[in-house]
C-alpha cells in the first residue's frame, strides 16, 4: 500500500494550487517531512487567486467546492477546522433558447425545441436496439459526437468552437467532462421518465437527470462571505503550522544521481518520492528529457465582465450559457454567496470563452449592452435592473482543454516515469478535473 511507502519518508510536491495543498495535507498523517516547491509565490493559489476589483474580493468566476461527496465534506472541513465553510446545495441552472432549466448545469434539449430532444431520444433508442456501444477506441471528441443524433451533433460542434476555440476533432473526447455544454449525456425528457431509464447502463450513459431526482449528494461548499482563495490561504497557514516546507524558484528540475532529488534555486532537495500535480504539459518541464511531441492541452481565453448592480435577483449561484448563439458561458452570482461591495453593492460576472484578436477581445465594452442582456436572458438580473459600474478583464489562459493526443501523451509519461524513476514519482489526479475527483485520487492511489 502506498501508505506504507510513504511512512516517515521524504516527500516533495511539485506544483502550486489547491492541488499541492491537498496532497500535503492529505499525506501529513504519514510523514511530517513535506516540502512544496513551486515556481511562482505571487500566484501560488492559482485559480483560487480573486480579482480585487469594486473595492473588493471576487473569484474568477464560479469556485466552489461543488459536486463534492459527504466523506470528502468531512474531510476538507477538518482540514480547515474552523466552521467556515457554508454549504449552499446544488445552485446551477441552464438557459436554453432562451428558457431555464433550474437546478441543472446541462442542456435541457426540449427547451431547444421538443421535435429536436424527441429525435434525439429515438436515435438513441434505435441504437439501443442494434445493441451500438461507445466504440472504446474513440479518440476524439468528433468521434464521440458522431455516435449521437446528427441535429444535436451539429450544434455541439458549434458550441465546442465556442466554449474552446478548437474544433471537436482536435479535442480529445474526455473534453466531454470539462464542460457542461459539451457533456456527452443528453437531457431530453422529464427526470422521472429519465430516473427510470437511468436504471439501464446503457441509458444511463447517455440520458442526464438533475441531481436531485437521482438521489445524488447536494454539496456545494465555500467560505460564506468570503472568496474561494480565503480557503487556500487558511490550508497553506495550517500547513507551515505543521511543518510543511514552501520553496518558490524559477527554474524546477527532477535529477536522478543514485538518489532521487530535485534542484531548484541553486540547490538540491534529495527526496524518497515526489508528487507532481500540474497541468501535464507543465510535467514535461520538470525533466531533462523531452516526452511529448506534441501538447497535451489548449488553454481557453476569454473575456470576464463584472458588473455592479444595486440588487441580487436571482438565487441561482450561476447559469450555464448552454446556446451557441450567446457570448456568455456562465454568469456567476458573486454576491449571493460571496462578498458585496463596500457600498453594499451586489456583483455579477460573465465569462465569454472568445479567441484572441477576436473583435469582442479586442473591443470588449462595445458589447457590454449584449453581454448585460444575455444575463437578464439568464435571470441572474430582471428586466428593469441596470448596472451602475464594470470592469472588464481579458485572461488569455483559463481552463485548459485536452487535445486529441491528451491520453496518448499521459501514457508516454507514465511509461517513461516508471522506466527510469520506477515507483518514486507519482501524479494524483493526473487527467483528472474536478476538485472532488483529485481527493478521490490521493485516497484511491
């Protein structure tokens, strides 16, 4: 068990973020010899980092601890021991043509037009009966979006360009689970015939359903009141508290000479095992050696507006912009759950996925007037309500996406760590995309 590799041993986490926090804090009961190495201070807390902007704290975009199991719950909140983590439930919702669906992140079809879920369903159904399976070697999500009904299958390839800027045959087909938009199931009926169907596997890999009608956990964790990184700044005080070492250096390299280290600043950290938990095209850059030939991953520009309105409307956290004739990807309710201004103003946030050089990057406040009415569209402000001040920021790198080589390239380092460095380097979470499914990962390896 890997418990027992790492008793009492040396231990050194490569990477910045929740991710580097978490593996630390998850195998401190194993070792109290942990050091953290990353490259930058400033932005250690990554995307939990806020943008200060009305006066005040705000996430980019939505940032909770969502979809999160009640063992998990039990856990992150020891960690954090004080009781400052609210849990809001499940608040998403979708807007379709126009139309929400509550209390669901994933495109509700009939919204679209009931003719076009109907058709959807009865190709499924047909397939069902030639017993068609998910061919296992699909590699790109083209490739995946071929095997549903061809009207949905056109306008999925339209929101991919979208959402990530790529085509669907340049992604891989586990770019299916960083989006809602771009989820392979489908929600083309009522959840009490679905929850039904749902009871065959075969359905049940293709029909979506609300959380709630399956049964499923309704955890929705954050600091209320406060921002997301709130959250990562107590786990890395409880850290050093405990021991643990942060170094920062610019330059990060893994060395192998009879004894596993890793030099940085001018110096050496020898260690007996060594965590990696970034993005997989930054691993590459901890080796000598070159792995990939290709990358592994696009990262996703987009244009964030935040608004500052007299009045919090909706009780939605965010809203999913499931239509590929919006700009806006996700409206997230700031001040519902978060902070208000000092003038006890309440903030929304936009997030429009766009190319660089595009004309909305270029010339963002010339759709603010559009970008505003697509969150009225979103009920997250009503018809009347205007916004009395906005900032606008364009982020060239936020999500990154898997491009069709991503599993190819993950087996390629896989094959060579354990060739060269055998059982000694080890990446939780690796491919992986929720913060549930990483502390899954630190307890499954």
């Amino acid at each position: 068990m890997l418990k027992d590799k790492i008793l009492n041993k040396k231990i050194v986490i490569l990477g910045g973020g929740f991710r580097s926090l978490l593996t630390a804090a998850y195998y401190s009961k194993y070792t109290k010899n942990i050091t953290i190495i990353s490259k930058d201070e400033k932005n250690f807390h990554g995307i939990m980092s806020p943008i200060k902007v009305f006066g005040s704290n705000f996430d980019k975009g939505y940032q909770f601890f969502d979809g999160f199991s009640e063992e998990n719950k039990k856990f992150l909140e020891n960690l954090i021991e004080e009781k400052i983590l609210h849990n809001f439930g499940y608040g998403a919702s979708t807007i379709t043509n126009s139309k929400i669906y509550p209390y669901h992140g994933i495109p509700y079809w009939p919204h679209k037009s009931k003719k076009l879920a109907l058709k959807s369903f009865l190709f499924i159904l047909k397939n069902f009966f030639k017993k068609n399976q998910i061919n296992k070697n699909i590699k790109n999500y083209q490739e995946l979006l071929d095997t549903i009904c061809p009207d949905i299958n056109l306008i999925m390839q339209k929101a991919c360009l979208r959402n990530t800027q790529k085509k669907p045959e340049e992604l891989s087909h586990l770019v299916s689970t960083f989006s809602h938009y771009l989820n392979y199931r489908q929600t083309l009926m009522p959840d009490p015939i679905a929850k039904i169907l749902k009871k065959i596997e075969y359905f049940d890999q293709r029909i979506a359903s609300r959380r709630k009608s399956l049964n499923m956990d309704q955890i929705s964790l954050y600091p209320k009141g406060k921002y997301i990184g709130y959250v990562s700044e107590i786990i890395k005080k409880r850290l050093l508290q405990n021991g643990v070492k942060f170094i920062f250096s610019d330059i990060i390299k893994i060395e192998d000479k009879n004894k596993l280290q890793v030099g940085c600043s001018g110096d050496s950290i020898e260690t007996d095992l060594i965590f990696i938990v970034t993005e997989l095209d930054k691993i590459e850059e901890f080796f000598k050696e070159k792995i990939f030939k290709e990358k592994s991953q696009h990262y996703v520009s987009q244009v964030f507006f935040y608004f500052k309105t007299d009045k919090i409307f909706s009780k939605f956290q965010y809203v999913h912009g499931n239509d590929p004739d919006i700009f806006i990807n996700r409206v997230s309710n700031h001040s519902l759950y978060g902070e208000m201004t000092p003038d006890n103003k309440a903030v929304l946030s936009a997030e429009c996925p766009t190319p660089i050089n595009s004309e909305l990057w270029n010339n963002p406040e010339k759709f603010l007037k559009k970008i505003w009415h697509e969150i009225i569209m979103s009920k997250q402000a009503n018809k009347t309500q205007i916004f009395t001040d906005f900032k606008i920021f364009n982020i060239p790198k936020t999500l990154a996406v898997p491009l069709k080589n991503y599993e190819e390239n993950i087996e390629k380092l896989l094959s060579f760590s354990r060739n060269k460095y055998k059982e000694r380097i080890i990446y939780p979470g690796l491919g992986k995309f929720s913060r549930n499914i990483f502390i899954n990962s630190l307890r499954e390896i």
